[in-house]
C-alpha cells in the first residue's frame, strides 16, 4: 500500500503554484514537509514544477474516511493536509485535477513515532462532496452555500478519462468533533441530498460503475 494518496486541487502553471490535498495511508504523517518529500508530491502528480517552497494547513473530513461507520471520531473524521507547492514550471503541460488519487510512497523526515501528539477534537473542518458527471453551477452552488450560511465554498472540476465531476468544499470552520459530530454528519446528509457522493471511495465505486 502506498503512504499516502493526493489529490490535486488546481494548478497555476503560469505562477508556479499546485495545491494538493494529502491523505495518509499509514503509519507516517505530514508535519513540515521536506525538499524530497514536497518534490515529490509534484512529481507523483506529473506536475512540471520544481517546488522551491510550500506550505500546509491541516483539516478534517470525512469525505475521506475508511472508516465512516467507526464510533471514533478520529476514523470517521480524519486528518487530511493541504500543501500548497510553489516553484518553477519547468514544462508546457497543463494538469488536471482528477476524480481518482495518485498514489504516493514519500516519507516527510521531519515526522517522527516520538513527536506524536493527542488527537484535539477542535480543529477546521471541511464537509466535501463530488458530482459526477454534471456540472455544479450556480444555483447548486448556492444552495450549497445556504446549508451552512457564511461558510465559504469551493468547486474543483476534476476528471477521470472521458468522465468529469466537481468537488465541492464547505469550509465549517473550527469545529468540536467530540460535541458537534451530529451537526456535522447533518452537512454531509445534506449534501447527499442534493446529489453529491460523500466518500471518496464511493466515488471511485461509481466511477468503476462508469467503466472508468
């Protein structure tokens, strides 16, 4: 199994600029960052760029959980970070995000066993769902936003082969995932309720459904 698996959020070729989203698949974890580990995030995603700096914010989510029916908070809601890569286009290409994750081996040297810390239950939290196959547009996007009003909306079009979809991000904010796990799982059923697929591995289910 590979250590983690990335999403791309957008590419800026012109600026230098990548934002990837990064879930861990086993035991190591995201912390600062290293040259080696950021470059090759990039290079995972097939992005001409050579990463000169970065930086990462950490979030909660269970749109990617393996676990989404777990009594602990921490499985049903984890960790995920978004590393913003600039550098140097170092090519032509343009890059898409895309529906499916890469999968990436790296290993970030400035985590370590020893510097574990208590999972805090406070913390920002994103609700994230993917249409597949239709466009999100405005007045989608609006009853989106008037789920949780204030909270601020994001749409990423991504593809897989001939199939499109969207990912939309409802940012919550900080949240308290020991006492607001109710008020949470209620965003997430609204979004379903309005077409969108709530878990990444459902959406990788529909996409094989697809032939993709």
């Amino acid at each position: 199994m590979s250590n983690f698996f990335l999403w791309l959020d957008r590419f800026e070729h012109g600026d230098g600029v990548a934002v990837v989203e990064v879930m861990r698949t086993n035991i190591g974890r995201v912390v600062d960052g290293d040259p080696e580990f950021t470059q090759g995030i990039a290079d995972a995603l097939r992005l001409p760029l050579s990463v000169r700096e970065w930086s990462i914010e950490v979030f909660r989510s269970s749109y990617y959980s393996e676990y989404p029916e777990s009594d602990d908070w921490r499985d049903r809601y984890p960790e995920v970070s978004r590393i913003t890569l600039s550098g140097d286009a170092t090519g032509d290409s343009e890059v898409e995000p895309a529906l499916k994750p890469a999968e990436f081996d790296g290993y970030d040297s400035t985590w370590s066993p020893n510097r574990r810390k208590r999972a805090d239950p406070n913390g920002r939290y994103a609700a994230i769902g993917v249409r597949v196959g239709e466009h999100v547009d405005d007045a989608l996007t609006e009853r989106i936003g008037r789920i949780r009003p204030g909270a601020m909306v994001d749409t990423v079009v991504a593809r897989s082969n001939g199939l499109r979809g969207t990912r939309v991000t409802l940012d919550l904010g900080t949240v308290d995932l020991e006492s607001d796990a109710e008020a949470v799982d209620e965003v997430a059923g609204r979004l379903r309720e309005l077409g969108l697929i709530i878990n990444w591995r459902d959406v990788e289910l529909r996409l094989a459904e697809d032939g993709n």
